[in-house]
C-alpha cells in the first residue's frame, strides 16, 4: 500500500483537469504551441487567453518545463 502524497506541481492536476475540462496532457500540448519560452509568459498566457489561476498556470508550466529539462 503506498499512502505518500502527490507533491510539487503534479498535486494541482486533479483540480486542474476537473476545473478546466482538458487533460494535462493537452494543457501541455497548448503550451508548446504557443512558441513562448519564458516561465512567466507561459503563466501569462493561461491566465489571460483561458483564465487560469495563477498556482494552476504556474504547476502546469514548472511541470512542463521540468519535462523540457530532462529531456
């Protein structure tokens, strides 16, 4: 049984997905078609074209940006 908690911006998803009707998965998509590149253009960009909340917008770009990281 493994009861650990979800952590970091990963722990937004569920209301993320719930809130705003699309997957993670398509947020990131929407993300990398936008053709910006900085952190806080991206936070922008949720909250203006799809009214995002700010520690939404900023879990789906860390984890984006993490994701570009390690690649």
């Amino acid at each position: 049984m493994n009861d650990r908690k979800t952590k970091g911006p990963a722990s937004y998803f569920p209301s993320i997905e719930a809130r705003y009707g699309r997957s993670i998965a398509e947020w990131q998509g929407l993300l990398r078609a936008t053709g910006l590149t900085k952190h806080m253009e991206l936070v922008a960009w949720l909250k203006q074209e799809h009214g995002m909340g700010h520690g939404h917008a900023n879990a789906l770009v860390a984890d984006l940006r993490a994701q570009q990281a390690a690649a």
